[in-house]
C-alpha cells in the first residue's frame, strides 16, 4: 500500500551538525544563527529562543491524547510511585513543610542523598557542602550548564542523546561537539572520542544507563573518559537517573568513582525514575566544593528550591530497603523482554536495550520517507506514540530511520501498544 506524509514537519532542535571538513569556523556560524523553521516572528523574542522548539519528547505526549494513543513517547510510567513513598508525602504536607526549605534543600535530605550516594555509588558527598537539590534532574542539568559555560565553550556529547542537551548547550552558550554512538550495539570510537576533546572544551556531558539508545557505559569507556577529562581540564556533567534501571545483573558505574573524578565531575540524579514520581520534580546534584557553590548560586536564582513537602518524601524513598530496587530491575527487564520481541514480531529492527526504559527501533524496512512520516502514521493510523529518532541527534538526517518507543508502562497497557504496532504488517 502507498503510505503518505501525515503531518510533515521541520524535525530536530539542534543547528545541522557541520561534516568533517567544515572545521571550527562552521561549528561557530552555525551556533550563533537562528534557524528559519524554527523561528517565533516577533522581534521581542530573545535570538537563544529562536534556536530551539518546545520538547519533541512533550510534543508527542500531546499528540498522544489527541489521538488516544497509547502513549509510549514521552518516559514517565503509568502506575504509582511506592505507597511508603506517597504517604510520606501525605504527612510532609499535614508535618510543618509547606514554606521553603533551605535553597539548596532540606538538610534531611541531603543527609539521606549523601547516604545513599556513598552506599550505592560509592560517592563521598558532604550534604552541607557537595549538595544541591533541584526541581528535577532536568533543572539540575541547566544549572550544572549556565554554572560552567563560558559562551563559545565546547561541550563534548554523546549522540543520540537525550533531547534536554540540545538546548541546555544553546542556552548556556555552549557549542556542541556530537560524539556518535554506533547502532546497533552503541559502541564508541576512542579516536572519535579523543578528536573531540580540544583546548577549548569545557565540559562532557554523560548519560548512563543512556536514554535513548539504553547503553551502560562500562568502567573501560568510563577511565576512557575520565583520561580525557584530566588531559584537557574538563569537567563532566553526568545524568544518572537509571541508575538502578539495569538488566542481567549489569552494573552501574558512577563516573565521580573513576580514577580522581570525583573532583571533575557533577553527578545528577533525581526521584524521577527510581521511584516512578515524575511529577514530584526532585532532583539532586553531586559536585565539588566550589562547582556546588556555583551551582547554588544558578539553583538560587531559577527555583529558590525544590517543592519542600516533595523533598521530605524523597527521604523515605531513598530509605527503601534494597528489595525494592531489585524488583525494580527485574520488573522493568521482564517488560522489556517481552515488549521488544513484540516490535521485532511486527517487523522492527531493534535490540535488547541495557538499562533504562527506551529502545530504538530502526524502521527502514517500512515505505516511510523519514522517521516523522513513520511516527504520525503509528499514532494516527495505528494509535501507539513514540518520538521520532532524529530528536536524539544534532543533524536530524542521522536519526531519520530511528523511533523511541519507551516501555515504563504497566504489562497491559504495553501488551496493547504491541498488539496496535502489528498493524505494521498491513504496510510493507
Ligand atoms: N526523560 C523522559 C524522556 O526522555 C521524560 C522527559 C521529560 O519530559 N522531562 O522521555
């Protein structure tokens, strides 16, 4: 059957990456300019705004209900937080927290943050100085950006990465240099690696479990990394929200435990994902002295703080016994087990992922001409949403044969999604 163009669109956020041979001075030009198709038409609007739309990710969620799509775009689960974990809000909220905590979070937090950092990263974090608590990881990320970027600084990312850097290097003014991420296995080329690295790099950024493409970074890639860091002076910027989100008895490594880079390197985590509590808006970093201070500082001026009552809550859930965070891994691999077998029945490329919630599908053996074409007809002809692949990549060409399906959802609720997706067959 023909299949047409449902809702073509301008896809990606982030300027083209430049090729090879187009050197620094390309990296510069296009950096600085706004791009056409994402322009807002009014002169009032600030030009960093003009470089970037409104979240694809949240894009698709909205696309979703329009649609009644099983939603499986944006990561967030469709069942509750642990009941220890929402009572305790319940009482934080009658308990005496309803006015602002201290700025940089309820010490008795940071108390459990610091606890739980050193028992399972293996971090040592002081809570009254290495400490920040933040309204979500995502917040955290833009301070840890606006903290430590000069304009014109480069920040070294891993591509596909997860939609937030994009424009968490064009506000800061940073100037991204992509380091691919190799379908199928995501493999990393250590020269890649290394050519990436100049004197004017700033900061890396690091996601691990990795969203989208579900990579655990190994120990190797991570001393890999952490050499590079010291050779060029760079701090890393480390996104570790799946931390326990890991399959076949995988293990997390923690960056900050590498060598010396505890003092190189910020470590981000939060309640989000962990604890299945995406609306709460907790989220935490972990970095030296001098990088917190400045962090506090950025944090203080966004947010005054994280929702306080939240805060107190979060303590009981990083007080969960380690059962909990077992049955977390083995649950979410038993979804995913089941889950990617039902996309790979209708036709789909995909591989088990490593840890987090997300798996890319390569879509090519489908009459699609891009990865936005494939993404309206599978929430407006099959009802299932995901997000299209080039949201994950500076040039938008490199993710065109890509989707993100994410399988944070209850077993029937992804049953149903995989029994829609076999409508698949009806295409090729
Ligand atoms: N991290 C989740 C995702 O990639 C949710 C992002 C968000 O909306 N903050 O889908």
């Amino acid at each position: 059957m023909g299949v047409g163009v449902f809702n073509p669109r301008p896809t990606g956020f982030c300027a083209p990456r430049p090729s090879a041979d187009e050197g620094d001075d390309a990296i510069a030009a296009i950096e600085t300019k706004a791009r056409d198709d994402l322009a807002i038409r009014d002169r009032r609007v600030a030009d960093r705004v003009q470089k970037f739309p409104e979240s694809v990710i949240r894009e698709m969620t909205r696309i979703a209900a329009l649609h009644g799509a099983v939603n499986l775009a944006q990561g967030y689960p469709d069942f509750e937080p642990p009941p220890e974990v929402t009572e305790a809000a319940k009482r934080a909220l009658d308990g005496g927290y309803n006015q602002y905590s201290i700025t940089w979070g309820a010490r008795e937090l940071r108390d459990a943050i610091a606890r739980r950092a050193k028992a399972f990263n293996g971090i040592d974090a002081d809570p009254e100085a290495n400490l920040v608590v933040t309204c979500g990881s995502t917040e955290a990320m833009m301070a840890a950006m606006l903290s430590l970027i000069n304009e014109g600084d480069e920040a070294v990312i891993f591509e596909p990465f997860y939609e937030n850097y994009g424009p968490d290097a064009i506000v800061s003014g940073a100037r991204p240099r992509y380091v691919r991420m190799a379908w199928p296995d995501w493999g990393i080329d250590e020269e890649q690696l290394k050519a990436a690295f100049t004197d004017r790099t700033k900061v890396v950024i690091l996601n691990t479990p990795n969203n989208p493409t579900g990579k655990i970074f190994t120990r190797d890639e991570l001393r890999v990394v952490a050499d590079l860091c010291a050779d060029h002076d760079v701090v890393a910027v480390t996104d570790e929200i799946y931390e326990h989100i890991v399959f076949e008895g995988a293990k997390h490594v923690s960056l900050a435990t590498v060598g010396d880079m505890a003092e190189r390197t910020i470590t981000i985590n939060g309640l989000s994902k962990t604890y299945s509590a995406t609306g709460w808006r907790v989220g935490w970093a972990i970095a030296p002295r001098t990088l917190a201070s400045a962090m506090r500082r950025t944090h203080d001026f966004l947010t005054v703080g994280a929702p306080h009552p939240l805060q107190i809550a979060t303590v009981a859930a990083l007080n969960l016994p380690e059962s909990y965070y077992r049955e977390l891994a083995r649950a979410y691999q038993q979804k995913r087990d089941a889950f990617v077998r039902g996309l790979q029945a209708a036709g789909l490329d995909c591989r088990l992922p490593a840890g987090a919630y997300y798996v890319m599908a390569d879509f090519s053996a489908f009459p699609f001409p891009d990865d936005w074409a494939f993404a309206m007809y599978l929430v407006e002809r099959l009802r299932v949403a995901v997000v299209p692949g080039s949201s994950f990549y500076g040039n938008p060409k490199d993710g065109q044969r890509f989707v993100r399906f994410m399988f944070s959802k209850k077993d029937e609720t992804l049953r149903e999604a995989v029994s829609r997706v076999q409508g698949l067959r009806d295409v090729r």
